[in-house]
C-alpha cells in the first residue's frame, strides 16, 4: 500500500505518469460516495465471519478499494461524478 502512495506523490518524468493526476486515472467519487462506500464494503465483509457467513461478503473488498482510490470505473463509463471538486477543475 505504501509503494501506490509513494508513486502517486512521485512528479512525472518522461512516459511516467502520477497515479492521481493521470487523465485515465481521474477521480470521480465525493467524500459522501466514499464513506457510504466503506460502510458498505465494511458491512459486506462482516457477513464473512457473522451472520449467514457466505463468501459472497468478500465483495466488499473492490467496494472498499474502490472508494481509497477515488475512481470508480463504472461512473466513469456511465460519464457520471460525484466529487464538486473534480467538477470544479474541469
């Protein structure tokens, strides 16, 4: 996890790009999409230890990751954002 924020603090040399600033890489989710993103994931992986214990909980995983990342891939497909401020640099 360390080395992703370290390459994303990195300038872009040559054919390097920074991980956030890169326009295939561009955020697109707001700080509430994010926490309602975590509680979620977090509830869905709960239900692998509690509750009815099905595997199907791990899918909070990419939900949770999703969210850290602030990009997510079906938003940008469907040309939506959620984030002000991205819609404000733009």
């Amino acid at each position: 996890m360390l080395w992703v924020f370290s390459l994303a603090q990195k300038q872009p040399t040559g054919d390097r790009h920074n991980l956030i600033r890169s326009p295939t890489m561009q955020q697109n989710i707001g700080n509430i999409d994010k926490a309602i993103r975590v509680i979620v994931g977090l509830v869905l992986i709960s239900l692998v230890f509690v509750g009815p214990q099905t595997v199907w909980g791990w899918i909070g995983v990419p939900v949770i990751l999703i969210a850290l990342v602030g990009m997510c891939p079906l938003y940008k497909i469907l040309g939506l954002s959620t984030c002000k401020q991205c819609k404000a640099e733009a």
